[in-house]
C-alpha cells in the first residue's frame, strides 16, 4: 500500500503544542503505529532533546550524533538518514531518526544560521525520505525547534489537554503559527488538521467535563452553551477538534514495554481512540 518513493506526495504533519505534558510523543507515536499497521511508511523525527521518543519505542535513550538528527542537521549531511526500525518483530513500515542530548548544539545554532529555520525543510527537498509520512515530535518550547518544523510541514496537528490553562493557551498557539507563517513566507502554508483533547477522564474530572461540554458519560450537556467550548471555540476559528483520547493507565505500563498501546493491549478499547486521525491521514494520502 505504501506509495511515496520521492517525498514529492509525502505528507510531514508537526504534532505541536505550545504546553508540556499534552501527549505529543504519545500522539506521535500512535500515529506512526496505526499508519504502519494499514501498510503506510512512516518516519518519526524527534526534534526534542528529552529523548522520550525512546519510552515507547525501545530505542536507546541518548543516542550519539551521528545516529540523531542531529547529523541530519549538520551542513555535512549528504543523505544518510540514521533511520532506525521500530517495533520491528510486528511490522516492517516505520522508521525513527532520534533526537536526545546531541541535538542541544543545534538548537544554540539554529538562530545564527541564515537558513537556521529552513535547515529540515532544505534536508528533506535535497534528500527526500522514502515515506508516506513524516512525524515531526516536537518540544513545548516552539522556539527554535517547533519553528523549524513547521517549516518542513504540509499539516499540523496539536494534542491538548481539557484544562482551563491549555485551552486559555489554545489562542496562543494559534498566534504563533499564524505570525511564523508570515514571517519565514511559507507558502504553501501547512494546514491545521486540527486539536485533539488528550489524557481526558470524563468520570473524574470536572473541569474535563466543563471545557469539553460533556457529562460523565461523553455525551453532550444540554446546559452548557457550545460556544463556550473547547470543541465550539475550535469550530468558530473553522478549526477541527478530534474525539478526545482517553485518560488510561496502561498507556504508562505500554510505555515501559517501549510499544503503542495497540501492542501492549490490543483488546483495549482505547486503543482504537487514535482511529479518526489515522483514517483523515489516510484519507490525505488518498486524495
């Protein structure tokens, strides 16, 4: 099934957030695994130097440069992507290029660099990966990392948590991606995909309820006005909000096996939450 040779109909979605904690490796990683699986390839860059990429995956935390993108980003580079397979016994269609510590000079780099922000998206019109789709994880500080993704993307997609704090940040990202957007000229301009809530428990947390305009059971409150909404304030700004994924343990002990949840606990109806991204993705892809 997997069709992109060339990079030429490849899309490379920046799974951003301007909070930490929002569940942008998780999203990250569950994306990967649920393209994989339906046969797309998939590569996951990790432009953090946290290196969580590792939990879900098993890589190595900490890899040394050469094997980071870090020596993607060094004006050495001739092509040789340091990808490496994950979840490899159960699938043969995703790739990982890890970020960690190495990538800490780039970063201080990035800025005193005329094409500093322009570095990825010139890597990968040079050097095209062979993939369907390109994950960008990137870290909550949006400067200088995030900016330099969103320069390589054709999407954006933002987790976000239910909390009266992040969804008072929801606007704030949006500036900035509407003022990154003017000043790096990006044109075509990525898309939003949209915002998917992230780590929601209905039954527990109110403010959950509250800001999602939802009861205990997901379902639509009658006495909460929807424009008042995560959900209806997305909608205003014409911005799609995905069906929530849910708060789950389990996602913390498949992280300790290094798998998606997918993996770890395929019966679990959780793990279908990452479902509607996929099938948009896909249906992008088919498009």
């Amino acid at each position: 099934m997997a069709a992109a040779k060339s990079g030429k109909n490849q899309i490379r979605i920046m799974i951003g957030s301007n909070a930490g904690g929002s569940g942008k490796t998780t999203t990250s990683v569950h994306l990967a695994y649920g393209l994989g699986k339906r046969g797309y390839k998939v590569t996951i860059v990790e432009l953090d130097y946290s290196g969580s990429l590792s939990s879900f995956t098993g890589l190595p935390m900490n890899p040394t440069e050469d094997q980071s993108i870090a020596t993607v980003l060094h004006k050495s580079f001739k092509g040789n992507y340091p990808l490496q397979p994950v979840w490899s016994n159960k699938l043969s269609t995703v790739t990982a290029i890890q970020g960690g510590e190495a990538i800490r000079d780039c970063i201080r780099e990035v800025p005193i660099n005329a094409r500093g922000h322009y570095t990825l998206q010139d890597r990968l019109l040079d050097y095209p990966l062979e993939a369907d789709v390109v994950i960008f994880d990137t870290p909550a500080s949006l400067e200088p990392m995030g900016v330099m993704a969103l320069a390589a993307s054709t999407h954006v997609l933002s987790p976000i948590k239910p909390e009266i704090k992040d969804a008072q940040g929801l606007f704030g990202f949006l500036r900035w991606y509407d003022t990154t957007i003017e000043e790096l000229r990006l044109r075509p301009q990525p898309d939003i995909l949209g915002f998917v809530p992230m780590r929601v428990d209905y039954m527990n947390s109110g403010t959950h309820r509250d800001v999602l305009g939802v009861d205990r059971k997901g379902q639509t409150q009658s006495n909460i006005d929807v424009a008042t909404t995560l959900p209806g304030l997305l909608d205003s700004v014409g911005i799609h909000c995905f069906p929530p994924v849910k708060e789950s343990k389990n996602y913390l002990r498949a992280c300790v096996d290094g798998l998606p949840l997918p993996l770890y606990r395929p019966g679990l109806p959780a793990a279908q939450d990452f479902d509607p991204i996929i099938d948009r993705i896909i249906q992008l892809l088919k498009s």
